[in-house]
C-alpha cells in the first residue's frame, strides 16, 4: 500500500469518528484507581449500586496481570498504590482473599511493605473507612487558605489541579469523616513505617518540613474555633465558585472527586444542586463495554478537535470541507473568555484560549491553546472576523502567560515553587506547573505561523525570541528535549524541532541537527520509534521502547520539518507506518503515550495513534512530491 492510499483511509476513518457537533473526542485510558475509588466515593456517599460495583469489578480483573498486580501503564511494572486500591476494590465487590488472584495481589503488596507503603492519597480513602487513622496522616489544615500569595505555600503555589484537589482535601481531612465498610485489610499490613514518617536527613528540606507537620497536628489537635470555621467556610464558597457548568472541577476526576467529598461533609445534601450536578456529570465520562465498567479521568474533545482539523489539513482534505467548517465553528464557541486562576499571577491581562475538556472556563491552557490557533488558521472560515478576534485574544493572552525566564507552561505562569513538592502530603505526581519544552515550543510554534500571516496578528517578536531562547538552553546534552505532556523524549524533540523550523532556524542549525542525529541514533530496527515511560525515571530508557504509531509520528515530523523527509530514516519509519495501518485506516496502539504526572500517571489517548500518523503522512507527501 502506497502513502496516498494510506492517507484516503485514514483520513475517512478519522472523519467518520466526528460529532454530528463537530468536535472529535475518543477515550483517555488511566489506571484501574480511578474505577476504585469511585466504588469508595459511591460507598462513602450512600450511592453504591451492586450492578455498578460488578461491572467495575469486572473490568479491575480484567486489568489484573499474571502475577496479581496492577500497573500504571501498559506494560509497565507493578505499582504498589494502584495493586492496594485494585485489591482493596475486589474486596469490597466480594472477591475472597484466598482467591487466587487475590493472594497473588496480597503476596505482592506485603513484599513491597504493605498497605502501609501506599501512597497518602491512598490511605485518605482508607481513613474514610476507618481503616487508617486520619491522625497518622500528613497534616493539612484548612487556614492554609487565608495565606497571601506573596506567601510561600500558599494555594496559588500549587499547580492548579494540585490546587483544586488540595482544598477540598484540607475541608475533609478537618472533618475526618468515617464510614465502615464492613471490611478490613488485615492480611495486607505488615507495621511498616510510612515514607512520610522516615526521619530526613538533618538540615535537610524535607526535615524541616517534617518538623511543621508536627507542629501542625499539635494545631490539629486543638485549632482555634472561630478560624477554622471561617477557614472552612472560605474553602466551601472557594470550591462552589470553580464549578463547571458540567458539574465537574478542574475538568478531572481528582479535584471533581473531593470537592464533591467536601462539600457532603460540609452539610451539603446529595440532591442539593451542586452535588446532584456533580454527580450526575460522571455519567458522561463512563463507559461500559462486554459487562465491564470504566470511567475517564478526563476528556479532551477540544484537543482532539484541533488535532484532527491539523491532521486532516496535512492530508489534504479541502479547508472549505463541510466537516473543517464544523469543527472549526465548534472550537471558535468554546473560546475561554472569562478570568480565572492564572489571573492569580497575571491580574491585567485579558482572557483568551481555550481550555482541553468540554468545560473547564477557570483553567484554559497553553498548549490547546496553541494548537488550536494553529488549526484554525488551515481552514477557511465564512467570518473571518470572528477568527481573528479570537486568535487575537489568543495571541496577546499567551504572550501575556510567558514565565518570567521564557518558557511557557501548560496552565499558570511563574508556577515554580520548589517548597511545596517537600511537603510530607505531596508524595503523588507533579504539584507545580513550570515551563516545559513541549508546551514552550507549541507557543513558538503558533506565534511563528502567525507572524507571517498577512491578517496581522499583534505577535511580540521579543517573546517568540524568549521562548526560542529557552528551548535553547533547556536542549539535552544527547539533542533530545524533554517532553512534559508527552512520552517522553521522543515527544518533546518531535515538538520542538517543528516549532524552531517555523520560527525561522535554518535546518543545518546545530540545534536541529544534534536533535535529528538523536532521534536517527534511537530509531527502532523495525523502522519505528517507541519511548517506554520509564524514561521518565530512568535515563536508560530514554528513546527506547516498543514501536507505536504515534511515538514514530512525532519523530517523522520533526525529520520532515528539518527537510530530512526523502533520507533513510524518514523514509523507515513512513514504511513502518504503512505496514502497521488497519485495513479501517486506523493504527493499534495499546500502549501509553500521554502523561498526566511523570513518574505516577499517564494516559492512553484513543486518537493519538490515528491523528499523528495522518500528520506526518500528511507532511511527509508534501515535502517528497509537493501533494497533500
């Protein structure tokens, strides 16, 4: 099969997945934790339906591996947390614990130190079934909200889903709620310490903290009445002001969770409004498929809206295409025009962008919004007006959210505290927001095609510049960049290289050429590329892993974008692509290729493994015979 057959069908089969609305949105695929917990949240809540605990129950055996655990990713090693929520779940669904796919879990947890070694978020839920005491958990007061942001740990310090998730937890962990579940988890304790209470090295941050969490049980212990009232009653109105008109928080499950959490200990009925619409918004992001039930952590149609437009635009497909012209009027009606959070750190600037779910108005991001300027710029939209207020907005709203050394990041900007990862609560994912090379390079990016465009759009060359300034500097000593949102190094050199290109850097520059000689030099032998997440913990990874289509995708369109299209590697990973194309025109991917936090949790993005190929096929004829 040739490349332009290959783009027919893929093309057909990403146009044939659109909303009669005209988005695009296919599955984020998590870990089993999220269908865990909320079994613990419907439990806890009163709400638990036994069909609902067997068809979730269903699809966490499904997941279970031979050896009885549960991972994070495909493939990927044995996680201890997500084995204890799993195992705990199947308990709590009737599963025995001398099944004996129980034993194998419980064998491998009690190997590992226990429940007791889980992470704090996971002994959270168990304190709320009175199976951990909240007394032994890290301290997390609620007057952390009266904290100026001029004020190291104050809220705004946290990165914003950090944010969300940690002031609706400082609501419940006040109230230490408890429920019995009938259940305990004896046969998986072993008296181990937990990794908050091992003693830091002296002099040391994480000491020092350890020292205030101390101090504040004693406060626990104790607080002055009439304050942590007021602090409670802060955090209940700061958590009601944030919800969507969906009934979500954040556009994801953590934060959605536990504002839901902490609103209920607060007094709220379950068919107040806000609950009731809380509630009632899981049922848009669950799926259930052959008597297995699962949820989304997060949906991303604005995403992959921009995504596919841009995929299908380097295929070929008419930019007056009936198709193009709906999704494009349907990313122009989500434009995030209101002031949120980041308004935190930048009060004067405008609001403008768009956020990556279908609402999340409080916390637009940079690299949707980026993404999404440059789609729209490929289609030919009947008000041409109404598309440059928009990406004029865009423009001076992402200039605007430059962090000070340059960069850019993905929600909030100068999010850079180091303090706030030492605390003895954060022992779960990122909780700051710096600047990363993939969302830096998608601003440059966007800012660069702009430029050149003859609407002229108000782009601040001194900020590209920055930007590109940046990159520069955070380029690895192998030629790679890191890719924050994205696994891992292939991702942020496949993003960066495209972004210097459009921004004018000559493809013989070093930087283009060290990151291509990187990317040839980690090439797989079948033709493909592949980056396992354990890169992100261990630099032997690093551009290593199975071949997956969207991995080779973004490699293909860097080499395309530095003119190496027509050499050998280009032309192996194309054949790599075509040979591994579904008759339907879409690609297998079972692996994870998006990151949520390095290192905790990542993503299986359905579209990516469809939407990429088509873009750097798409590319790649363009640039070896001049046709889309």
């Amino acid at each position: 099969m040739g490349v332009e057959q290959s783009l027919a069908k893929a093309t057909e089969r990403l146009l044939s997945l659109q909303d009669t609305q005209g988005w695009w949105k296919d599955e984020l695929e998590t870990n089993v934790s999220i269908e865990a917990e909320d079994l613990f949240l419907r439990e806890f809540l009163g709400i638990a339906d036994p069909e609902v605990t067997r068809q979730t129950a269903n699809w966490i055996r499904h997941n279970q591996r031979a050896d009885g655990t549960w991972a994070t990713f495909y493939q990927g090693p044995a996680d201890l947390s997500v084995t204890v929520e799993a195992y705990w779940a199947l308990r709590y669904a009737g599963d025995p614990a001398d099944a004996d796919h129980m034993a194998k879990a419980a064998a491998y947890i009690r190997a590992e130190g226990g429940l007791e070694r889980s992470r704090v978020f996971t002994r959270i839920w168990m304190a709320l079934f009175d199976l951990w005491r909240w007394e032994d958990l890290p301290a997390l007061p609620p007057e952390v909200i009266f904290l100026p942001k001029q004020v190291p740990l104050n809220i705004y310090d946290f990165a914003c889903w950090a944010r969300q998730t940690l002031v609706a937890l400082t609501v419940v962990g006040a109230h230490r709620p408890v429920r019995s579940m009938g259940l305990n988890l004896d046969e998986i304790r072993t008296g181990a310490i937990p990794p908050e209470r091992e003693l830091a090295p002296l002099g040391s941050p994480a000491r020092r903290f350890q020292r205030l969490d101390q101090v504040l049980h004693l406060y626990e212990n104790r607080p002055q009445r009439r304050v942590r009232e007021w602090a409670l009653s802060r955090a209940e109105q700061w958590i009601i002001a944030r919800q969507e008109s969906d009934g979500c928080w954040g556009g994801i499950q953590p934060p959605w969770v536990y504002s839901l959490l902490a609103l209920y200990v607060r007094g709220y009925s379950l068919h107040h409004p806000i609950l009731a619409q809380g509630l009632a918004g899981f049922d848009a992001w669950t799926i259930v498929e052959d008597d297995m039930r699962r949820l989304e952590c997060c949906q991303s149609p604005v995403w992959d809206t921009c995504l596919a437009l841009l995929a299908l635009a380097d295929a070929g497909v008419d930019p007056e295409d009936p198709q193009m012209m709906a999704g494009a009027r349907w990313l122009i009606d989500q434009e995030v025009q209101i002031v949120g959070d980041w308004a935190e750190q930048r009060p004067h600037l405008a609001p403008g962008g768009w956020a990556f779910e279908f609402e999340n108005n409080y916390y637009p991001d940079l690299d949707d919004t980026a993404e999404v300027a440059l789609a729209l710029r490929r289609i030919r939209h009947p008000d041409a007006k109404q598309v440059q207020k928009a990406l004029d907005r865009a423009v001076i709203w992402a200039q605007g959210m430059q962090c000070s050394d340059g960069g850019w990041a993905a929600f909030d900007a100068d999010n850079c505290s180091p303090l706030v990862a030492e605390l003895p609560f954060c022992d779960f994912g990122e909780v700051i927001d710096p600047p990363s090379a993939d969302v830096t390079a998608h601003v440059v990016e966007m800012l660069a095609e702009l430029d050149g465009d003859q609407m002229g759009f108000p782009v601040d060359r001194t900020a590209m510049a920055r930007g590109i300034q940046w990159l520069t500097a955070q380029q690895e000593e192998d030629g790679s960049w890191y890719g924050r949102w994205g696994a891992n190094y292939i991702y942020g050199t496949g993003a960066v290289v495209p972004a210097l290109i459009s921004a004018g850097v000559p493809a013989d520059d070093d930087r283009v050429v060290r990151a291509c000689r990187w990317l040839e030099s980690v090439q797989n032998h079948d033709g493909g590329w592949g980056e396992d997440m354990r890169s992100y913990v261990d630099d032997n990874w690093r551009g290593r892993g199975e071949s997956t289509p969207s991995q080779t995708a973004w490699a293909l369109l860097a080499l395309v974008a530095a003119g190496r299209a027509d050499e050998e590697a280009a032309r192996r990973g194309v054949a790599w692509l075509l040979e591994n194309q579904r008759d339907d025109g879409d690609w297998d991917e079972p692996w994870y290729t998006g990151t949520g936090f390095s290192g905790d949790f990542y993503i299986r993005y359905h579209l990516y493994r469809l939407v990429f190929p088509l873009m750097a096929l798409g590319r790649w004829m363009q640039a070896t015979t001049g046709e889309g």
